[in-house]
C-alpha cells in the first residue's frame, strides 16, 4: 500500500510542475501587459485616427464633428480624418466602426440614434452593447422643429391648430427612419393628437432643401444642422424639444411652451470599438474633454445648438444602457419599423 501512494505522488509531480510553469507563465504575460499597456498609450497615437461620422455631409452630426475635427487633431498630434459612412439611421457606419481593429485608431462620433437602432432594426449584424465601448459624451444637442416658410403658422399651437384642421395634409421629414428626428415627429405625433406623414431622408443635409422648397412643410433635425438656416430665413423654427429653451438659439421656444411637459432630448457622443484598451480609451477621453473646455469651441458648439458636456466613460456607457431600454419601450409601444 505504501509502494502505491509513493508510485501516485510519483506520477502527480510532473502535472504540479507543469501547472506551476503554466501559472508563472501567465503571470509573467499579466505582468508585462500591464507593462506594455501604458507604453502603448504613451506612444498612441502615431498614425491619423480616422473618425467615422455615421450620417451624411450636413447633417448635425458631420457639422460637429468638422467643427471638433481640428482641435482635437491639434490635442493628440495626429490629424482626425473624418470618414462620412451613412444609412439605415446611422446603422451603416456604426458597424463598420464595430468591425473596425481595436486599436484606437478608429472612432465613431455619432447621434443617439446608437440606442434607438437596435430596437428599431431588431437584427443587425453587430451589438450597441458589446461591440463598443463609451469614450464620452459630446453634447447633448436637442431636436428643432423647422417649417417652411410657405407654411402658415409661427408657433407649436398654429401648428397644432393647423395640422387638426388639415387632417393628413402635413409632412414631416426627417434624417431617416428611427433617427431622433423622426422618433420626436412620432412623439409629437402622439402627445398633440395629430396626423402626420412621415418623409425619411439619408441625413439632414439633404432633407433642408426640401423644406425650404415647401416640397415637405416641416422637420424635425438636429439645431447644428438647421439653426443658420432659420437665422438667414429660409426656414422657420416653431420650437425645440427640450424642455427648457436651448442657449444655442435662446430665441426659439421650447416646444413644450406650447405643449405641456414635451420633451425628446438627444446627444453627440464618442465611442471605439470593443476591445480597445483601456489606455487608449483614456488618452481620447482626455484629449475630447480638453478640446470640449476650449471656450471659442464651446461658443461654436452652443451657437449650433450643441450644449458640450464631456463626461466620463463610465457615466456615458450607463447613459446608452438606459437609453437601449427606454427606446426598446417606445417602439414596440409605437410599432416603428423601418420602411
């Protein structure tokens, strides 16, 4: 019996030495990743970071961005090169930027229609969620009602009147099917009791055109994409949804000045694929903060309607998760789908 145990502690001191080995092996890898970790962000970046901008030329998104764009190539001391990806509300270059290398290198500024597609699409080939991970929010930047001028009406309650007595003669355009836009025509829609036709376009910037004509008499948009428009009056504003009025066009009330307690609000933010180290994702959350406390900046970003803001990662990772939720209840409650 003695000969037996010594011959089995024979035969397991090999595979305790083994293991042994193999975790001294992965503590030597733990230790010089946490090494090398650092060194990277140290050296990152070292090449141009491409920044994809998941809506058309024009529109809000892309006009933040290329007022971004400069300062914060000047803060990393690479050049941002803005990549302009759009379709199926914004859901075309938000996964490209999922599917893109983790390496900090590419970057996806975008509209919080980021939390509004995956219930709106049901099935798209990457997750909001998993695929991504929060560098901060940009600004929150909250919807316009624009009109054109042809139409008659100057306020949220000439509208309201008009649209109940021209039943079904309004349109509304919008950046796209499950944007912010068309989910605040849809909600308006709903708190005022009205009808109206939804006209989604491929971004802002080519649906404007369209309301200055009076080929669609209203939209709701992004105030960076419209406010130098209503200041040059080629299209009326009749209100914005927050609930208060913003600082980036104090002169337009909130729409819920007219309609009680309405209120749709929506956000500018940055996020890069999953997986990119934690470093990297600090060194542009630094630089993005940085460039947001630059006094000419903001003065730009706010005369755009975009309210800068610059939070931390964690705060902007929350913000999705619960805005993933709140829009999963709307549609199915409103049964949106794409068109």
């Amino acid at each position: 019996m003695p000969g037996n145990l010594c011959a089995a502690t024979a035969t397991r001191r090999p595979s305790m030495s083994l293991s042994l080995s193999g975790l001294l092996a992965t503590a030597v890898l733990v230790a010089t990743a946490a090494l090398t970790a650092p060194a990277a962000a140290q050296s990152y970046p070292s090449k141009p970071v491409r920044m994809i901008v998941n809506f058309p030329p024009g529109g809000g998104t892309d006009v933040t961005a290329r007022l971004m764009h400069p300062w914060l190539s000047k803060e990393l001391g690479q050049q941002v090169l803005i990549d302009n990806r759009s379709g199926a509300g914004g859901a075309v270059g938000a996964e490209i930027a999922a599917r893109a290398a983790p390496d900090g290198y590419t970057v996806l500024w975008t509209l919080s229609s980021h939390t509004i597609n995956p219930s709106l699409y049901g099935k798209l080939s990457f997750d909001t969620a998993r695929d991504f991970v929060a560098i901060t929010l940009g600004a929150n930047a909250p919807q316009i009602v624009v009109s054109s001028p042809t139409l008659p009406v100057k306020d949220i309650k000439e509208l309201i009147a008009y649209a109940k007595a021209n039943p079904g003669k309004l349109s509304y355009a919008s950046p796209g099917v499950g944007s912010p836009g068309h989910l605040a025509g849809e909600l308006f829609k709903q708190r005022a009791g009205i009808d109206m036709l939804h006209v989604p376009y491929k971004g802002a910037g080519p649906a404007i055109p369209d309301v200055m004509s009076g080929n669609v008499q209203l939209m709701f948009a992004t105030m960076s994409s419209s406010m130098s428009h209503v200041r040059s009056g080629r299209i009326r504003a009749l209100g914005v949804t927050s609930l208060k009025r913003s600082a980036g066009g104090p002169e337009v009330p909130a729409i819920a000045e007219g309609l009680a307690g309405f209120e749709m609000p929506s956000w500018f933010g940055l996020l890069a694929p999953a997986g990119t180290p934690r470093p990297i994702i600090d060194r542009l959350h630094q630089a993005m903060t940085r460039v947001l406390a630059i006094p000419e900046l903001r003065e730009h970003l706010v005369a755009q309607g975009a309210d800068p803001i610059g939070n931390t990662p964690e705060q902007f990772a929350e913000q999705i998760r619960e805005e993933l939720k709140l829009w999963a209840q709307f549609i199915k409650q409103t049964g949106i789908r794409p068109e």
